[in-house]
C-alpha cells in the first residue's frame, strides 16, 4: 500500500472536514504541536499540501520551509493572507471557495445595513431595559426603501448584494477598477461615489491593492447621514479615520464585520449606538461553512486523483 501524502492543517476545522483529511492524507495539524518551529524542521519536507483559511494564511516563513509543497487549499473566498503570486512562481496552486458563500455575505452586509438604520440593537436594549414600558416609544429610526446603495467592488458577492436591492427600490451604484456590463452606473471615482449614496458597502478583496480604500476623503463624502457596511476586510477601511468620523458625527453610521487588528476591535466603538459590530461571521452559519468545507477537501481530493483543481485562484490558473 502507498503511503498517504503528508498534509499540513492550519487552523482549525470541522470534524466533517478531518474525516475526508484522514481518509486520504495523513495529516498533520500545525496548532496542535508544541513546537511548531521543531515540527516544521522534522517534517517540513514531507508535506505536500496545505489546507489553511482566509485568517491565517500561509505565512512566507512557513511557505519557504516547505520546500516539496504543490498545494494550498484555503477555506474561504478571500485569499490576501496568502502570497498567491510567490506560490504560483513555484508551481504550488492556491484554491480558495467562491460562489458558496455569495448569498450569506450578501445576506449579512443587508443585514449590517438594516441593523443599523432601524436601530435595532439600541430598540433591542430599549425593550430589555424596561424604557418602553417606563418612557413610551423608542426614537424614530431611518427607512431602508428607495436609497441610494454604493457597492465598492461589483464581484460575486457585490453582485448578490445588488440583486437583493431590487426589492427595497435602490438606486445601485457602483466603483471598482474596471466598469461592468451592468444595468448600474460606474463611478470611476469612489469620493464621488460616496457623496451620492446613502449607503457604502464595502465587498472588494484585502490587501495592498486596497489598503485604505474607504478614506477621509471617502467617509466625508458619504457624510453624517451616510451609513458605512465593512463585510470585505478591515484593511480596506482606514479604521482610525472612521472612528474618528464616526465620534465627530461626520459619519452617521457603520455596519462592521471585519476589522484592521481582529479579533481586536478599536474600544471607542463599543459606546456608540449608531454601530453594529459583528465578530467577522458574513459566511459563518452551518450550511455555508459546511458548503465551503466541502469544496475546500473537493480541491483536494481532485488534485489527489489527476492533478488538476476545482477553484483555483486567478493567479494559478495555469498550474496543474
Ligand atoms: P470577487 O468576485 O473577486 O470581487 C471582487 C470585486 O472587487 C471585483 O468587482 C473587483 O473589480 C473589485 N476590486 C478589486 N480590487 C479593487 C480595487 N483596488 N478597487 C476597487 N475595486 C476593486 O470577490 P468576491 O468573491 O465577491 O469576494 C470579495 C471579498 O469579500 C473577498 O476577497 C473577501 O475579502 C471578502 N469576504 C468577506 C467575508 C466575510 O466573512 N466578511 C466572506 C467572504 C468574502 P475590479 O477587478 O474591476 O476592480
Ligand atoms: C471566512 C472570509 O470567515 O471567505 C472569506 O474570505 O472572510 C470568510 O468566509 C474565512 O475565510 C475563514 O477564515
């Protein structure tokens, strides 16, 4: 009998995924040793493939100290804490899970938006509180019907945010690099952008193509009345500039599930009651992890069998 290829996991996964590992590699699971440093020397050159996730990446100290891997099958769509490039350069494939998530993150960026324009966590306390039954009625709060929505990255994801817009009589518009063969109007200028929208919703990938994308700038001009969704990554949102926004009511409101420094959240937006924080979960329910595990050992299990994967990222198209 062959042995199984050697598969380093990092990060956690679910007992479903580790039955399908287990069947087909012998895995190693990189939080579960000790020494990490004396583990990747002693084992290092066995390992031909990687399994990790859009958080923890795969560091290049790590990458270079596999010197025979061929793989990275990333559980996640967004692929920035993986140098996509440098691994294609040595013929290693980078997959990732598109599409399998789309209608959850598009579902939670509503949901952010919503959330924070009918209040409905300060509603929530007001009830909890006993202030409904001691004060009267809560303060009025602000229709979600017939705004004007921003989409910042018009992608799969961004794409599903608009054809949910259709029922709440949005105008949608739109910025990213390159226009579209959309029915919405391109804004080749964020800023611009921003000052006519009621509504930002931030869905591009991270890293440094778009570092601070949503600046000062940006945030001014979408403005006191304006309602910023973050469902891309914290990167992409000059956080400091935000709060700051957002403490100066030059900003009217946020809808955050990720963040520059997470798990660590900036304590300023913890008083605020025009912000709706969330612990980076736009795909994080049973069915869709489930969907996007599935592809994750999918990608696998094909480059097992002839070599080829199903979702490769662009950069490694080529590769396999
Ligand atoms: P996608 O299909 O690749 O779409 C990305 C969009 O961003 C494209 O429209 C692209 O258009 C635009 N874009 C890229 N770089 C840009 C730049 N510098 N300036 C402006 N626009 C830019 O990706 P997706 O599948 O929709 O996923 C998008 C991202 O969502 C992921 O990469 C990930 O970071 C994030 N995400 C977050 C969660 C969560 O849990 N919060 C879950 C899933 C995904 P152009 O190429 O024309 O610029
Ligand atoms: C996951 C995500 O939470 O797919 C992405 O890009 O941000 C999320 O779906 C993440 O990849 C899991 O670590």
């Amino acid at each position: 009998m062959t042995a199984k290829p050697d598969l380093l996991v990092i990060g956690g996964v679910t007992e479903r995924m580790m039955g399908r590992l287990t069947a087909e590699f012998t895995v190693h699971a990189l939080y579960d040793q000790p020494d990490q440093g004396a583990f990747m020397a002693a084992h290092g050159t066995a390992i031909t493939a990687v399994l990790t996730n859009g958080h923890d990446g795969l560091r290049p100290d790590l990458m270079a100290a596999l010197p025979n891997l061929k793989i990275v099958s990333s559980y996640g769509v967004g692929y920035d804490a993986i140098d996509a490039t440098a691994a294609a350069e040595r013929g290693i494939v980078v997959t990732h899970t598109p599409n399998v998530l789309n209608d959850e993150v598009a579902n939670t960026a509503l949901l952010l938006w919503f959330s924070v324009s009918r209040r409905l966590v300060p509603n929530d306390a007001y009830v909890r509180a006993g202030r409904w039954e001691a004060e009267g009625n809560a303060p009025l709060s602000r229709s979600v019907q017939g705004r004007t929505v921003g989409i910042v990255g018009l992608g799969r994801i961004g794409q599903a945010i608009a054809d949910r817009l259709a029922v709440f009589d949005s105008t949608v518009v739109y910025h990213s690099r390159s226009p579209r063969d959309v029915p919405y109007r391109y804004y080749a200028d964020l800023t611009e952008m921003a000052g006519d929208s009621d509504v930002l919703i931030c869905i591009t990938p991270g890293g440094a193509g778009t570092r601070h994308l949503i600046n000062r700038d940006v945030i001014d001009a979408l403005g006191s009345e304006g309602i910023l969704v973050n469902v891309s990554r914290g990167s992409v949102v000059d956080e400091t500039a935000m709060v700051q926004a957002l403490r100066e009511g030059r900003l009217g409101g946020a809808g955050l599930d990720v963040f520059e420094a997470e798990p660590r959240v900036p304590s300023e937006l913890f008083d605020m009651d025009n912000v709706v924080l969330q612990p980076h979960v736009g795909s994080a329910t049973h069915e869709t992890r489930q969907a996007m595990g599935d592809l994750t050992c999918d990608n696998l299990s094909q480059w097992l069998g002839d070599g080829s994967t199903i979702t490769p990222v662009p950069e490694c198209r080529n590769i396999g």
